[in-house]
C-alpha cells in the first residue's frame, strides 16, 4: 500500500481526462444505451476504483479515525434494509422495479453503493459525523426551498415525499459507489490536505464532466455553472467533515426534490427565477464554506462549535 493516501498529480490528471472523455464518448456509443443513463456514473466509479487499487491507496469511503475495532455487522445489514425499505416504500416499488430494465447501470450502482453504506456504517462510527451530517441536510434544504418557493409546484405532498424518499435512498447509495467515489475520494484526495485551489479545479472538472454529457440539454455552459459551483460545496463538505458519506448525503439530497418535481406543472414563467435563486444560495454556501476550508489551513481546524 503507498504511504500516502492521494494519487500523484499525473495519476489524477489521467483520471480527470478519462473522465471527461467517458463522459462526453459513453452516451454517444450506439450499443451502449440498452444500459441506461447511469452508466458515466458507473463508469466513473469504476475508473476511481481502478486508480485507487492501482495506486495501492485505501478506499475511504469512511474516517479512519473513526474505526471501531470489530465491525458491527448488524449495523451494516440495518443500513441495507433501510435504504432497501426506502426503495419500495408507499408506491416506489414501481420505480424501483423499473431499473432494471431502463437503466440496468443504476441497478448495479445501486446494489454497489448499498454496500458500500452498509459497510461504513458496521466499520465506522457515525455518530462523530452527526453534525456533519445535519449540516449537509440544512446545506442542501436552504438553496433549494428558495427553488421550491419560486416554483411553486402543483403537486401533491404524499406523492411528492414518496418520490423523494426513493431518490434520497438511490442516489444516496449510487452516488457514494460513482461520483463521490470519483471526484471526491480519487481527485480530490486526503479530505484533511485538500485546499482551496484543488476544491476549485476538481470542481470544474465535476461541471465540466455533466456539461460533456448530452443528458444535461443544450446549455452545457449554464450545466458547468451550477454543477461547478454544487461541486465544490460538495467537496468542501468532504474536505470540513473528514467523509465521503457526509458529501454523498448532501448531494443526494440536493439531488432528489428536483428529481421527484420531474414533469409535474410548476408557476408559469418562474423556472429562470428559480434557477437563478438556486445558484445564488448554493454560491453563498460555496463561498462560507469555503471560508472555512481556507480558515482550517490557517488555523489548522476546522469546527460546527
């Protein structure tokens, strides 16, 4: 195992090309769209883990400072039922059942991320992140109430929470297996080294690697905009928190609201206004939190208190 827990500076600008290249070749090869539109993911995810086995480095997909001395397995297998509960519960069962024929990638991301939340939560103890994690839930709520509040969306609430609730549990197990894997964990490295300048580049690259796929529209320069600047909240939460889990949760939950709205009729002429209210808070959290990486490499800490 090498003795630092980071890719060389080649290795990640490697991994960074050859995510861009899947991001932007994957979905326009004709044989591959049988397997959905989680397979950059997966292929990201997969292209991390090749880095991190190659380069002999853990995997840290939890703080090593948090490990307990014998894994609780019944934490672990608690954690899978509960994100499988998620998955079926009050109606998502047809969506669940669903993947395995629309997007059979997302299938196998999600059996992988699920086990990758089981196993950090039997290996690692969570409550040291309890208020990482409450941050990440109040990070991701506020920008996007302010997109709520302007959408002001035509919808009813129990199918709306039910929706969610599933996209909270599948991106919160497929992100952690594929993009936090990838641009957290791989490119950015050690969450206690990272500093502000390379928050900044793997962010780019993060907006750079949606707005190469054309899945996102026909304004890839407004996708690297706000992927970029959701990107390094994310990687400032990672870098703060010491956990790959905490900057998951966050982005799953930025994730899903918008994911569950999907075609359901919202105020006429506001979906600008609501992106525009959207970027703004999420900048104000790139800024504050950013001030606090930038405080942490001076001060050499970084707390909640």
């Amino acid at each position: 195992m090498s003795s630092s827990p980071d890719l060389s500076g080649r290795a990640r600008l490697g991994l960074a090309a050859l995510l861009l290249a899947s991001a932007w070749g994957l979905p326009r090869v004709a044989f591959l769209s049988p397997f959905g539109g989680t397979l950059v993911p997966l292929a990201a995810g997969v292209l991390a883990l090749v880095f991190i086995a190659v380069g002999g480095l853990p995997l840290g997909l939890w703080p090593d400072t948090a490990l307990r001395s014998v894994p609780e397995v019944a934490r672990g297998v608690a954690v899978g039922c509960l994100i499988a509960s998620a998955l079926v519960v009050d109606g998502n069962a047809a969506r669940a059942a669903a993947l395995g024929s629309v997007d059979p990638a997302a299938l196998v991301a999600l059996l992988a991320g699920a086990g990758a939340w089981a196993a950090s939560a039997a290996r690692a103890r969570q409550r040291p992140l309890a208020r990482w994690y409450l941050a990440a839930v109040a990070a991701a709520l506020g920008p996007m109430l302010l997109v709520m509040l302007a959408l002001r969306p035509q919808v009813s609430s129990g199918p709306f929470l039910s929706a969610t609730i599933f996209f909270l549990a599948a991106d919160g197990a497929v992100l952690l297996a594929t993009e936090e894997l990838a641009f957290r964990r791989a490119l950015l490295g050690s969450p206690q080294t990272v500093r502000l300048s390379e928050l900044a580049l793997v962010a780019i690259v993060f907006g750079g690697w949606h707005a190469l796929q054309p899945a996102y529209g026909a304004a890839p320069g407004w996708t690297l905009l706000g992927t970029a600047v959701g990107g390094f909240v994310t990687g400032c939460l990672y870098a703060l928190s010491g956990s790959l889990s905490v900057a998951a949760i966050y982005h799953a939950l930025h994730n899903a609201p918008l994911k569950a709205l999907g075609g359901v009729p919202v105020a006429a002429g506001q979906s600008g206004l609501a992106g525009v209210l959207g970027l703004a808070g999420t900048g104000a959290l790139a800024v504050g939190l950013g001030w606090m990486v930038w405080r942490r490499g001076v001060a050499g800490t970084a707390s909640l208190s």
